[in-house]
C-alpha cells in the first residue's frame, strides 16, 4: 500500500505489457475464463495482435495478484476463488467500505452528494418496478461515488479492485430479487449518516452492509453452488 504509485500505474495501462494485463484481468474478473482454465499464450498474443513476450510478462503480474498460477512445463491456469477467498474479500472490503465512508463524511462534495441522493431515489424507483438490471447498476454506481468521496486516489484503488473481484464472486451465487431494494435501503442510510455528518455512523453502516451483502450470498447459495462445481 504504501509503495502505490498513480503515475506508475498510468505508465504500466499504457504500454504495451499494460494494455495487455489489463485486457486479460479484465476478462478473468469478468468471467470470460472459468476457474482452472488454461490461459495458451499464442491464441491470446493473436487474439490481441501481439507477440508472446507482452502476453509472458502479463502472465507473470496476474500470477503476482493471485489470479492465475503459472505450473513449470505445463502453462498458466485461471486460479480458482474459494469459499474462504469469498469471505475474506467480504469481509477485508467491509473494513474498507467502513473508512472509505468516514472519509467521504469528511470530504463528499456538494455535487457527489446530489448524484448519490438522486442514484438512491432512481434505485428506489426501480427497486418498485422490479427492474433488477437498472437496480445492480445503480447498486456500482452507488459505491463508485462513495469511492470517489472518500478523496483518496489510494483507498479509492484498492476499493475498486475489491468490487471486481465481488463481481466475479457474484457469478457463482444465485441471485436474490430481495437482496437489490433492501441493498438500496442501506445505501440510504450510509447517505444519511453521511449528510448528517456522522462519521462514526456512516463507518458503522457501511461495515454491516458489506457483511450482510456476504451473508446474504451464503443464505441464497453460496456453499451449494461450490459443492456443484467441486462435483463437475
């Protein structure tokens, strides 16, 4: 955490070995790859119009972050997320999610406050009219703003990390048409805190939301949904 460097960062997503790190993390958080697939350098390096060197060092940095595992003689493979890899993301992102919004209490502009009141009146809307799709984009925007509050670029990094690996997590549970408008409810209550000014308040909210998000995947699924795929 402490060695972050944005410049750094903005250099490595622009060039070449960057570009191509990005494009396959995005893709394995996304679930384009499933879990213990192998990843060939040569379908990729021509799937993206490149050599194989870029696509080898690309390898290398996923593997540093956990999301694939390189085995001598045989190639890179997708690493699986187990039911204890869920929880900890949970559970790590809760604590975060907690100081992102004593932070965004502190910090939260005037403008960021309007948007998230009007995304927590839409979410409401939509929540009413069951239009689940509208309700999980606002649900990421919701948090989006929240991140951007907190004013700063360091926590605000690390969140969004953590949100996409949530996503892909997301995929393996099934999905609960309660879960979104009660989600919402406790967004407006972080709001709430936050508006008020009360930090301590809105830490609090924003730690439990977290923890019931995750209760609520081991309630709708989660254990079964591994147990399935360990059978397969």
């Amino acid at each position: 955490m402490a060695n972050y460097d944005v410049k750094q960062e903005v250099t490595d997503k622009y060039s070449l070995r960057g570009r191509v790190f990005h494009k396959l993390r995005e893709d394995i958080l996304s679930g384009k790859y499933e879990d213990y697939e192998e990843l060939r350098e040569v379908a990729i390096g021509e799937e993206l119009g490149v050599s194989r060197t870029p696509v080898r060092e690309a390898f290398r940095q996923l593997e540093l972050e956990g999301l694939i595992q390189i085995i001598p003689n045989k190639g890179a493979y997708v690493t699986g997320i187990t039911e204890k890899d869920v929880k900890d993301i949970y559970m790590i992102r809760s604590l975060l999610e907690g100081l992102c919004a004593r932070w965004a209490t502190e910090h939260i502009t005037k403008e960021q406050m309007e948007e998230m009141e009007e995304n927590v009146y839409l979410a409401s809307f939509h929540a009413q009219k069951g239009h689940l799709d509208q309700l999980a984009e606002l649900d990421n925007r919701f948090h989006d703003i929240l991140y951007e509050a907190c004013d700063s670029k360091i926590l605000e990094h690390q969140l969004k990390d953590f949100h996409q690996y949530v996503l892909r997590v997301r995929k393996k549970t099934l999905a609960n048409v309660n879960r979104g408008p009660k989600s919402n409810e406790e967004h407006a209550q972080i709001m709430e805190a936050i508006k008020a000014g009360d930090a301590d308040k809105a830490e609090r909210l924003a730690n439990r939301h977290m923890i019931n998000a995750y209760e609520n995947m081991v309630k709708n699924g989660l254990h079964e949904a591994y147990q399935k795929e360990n059978k397969e």
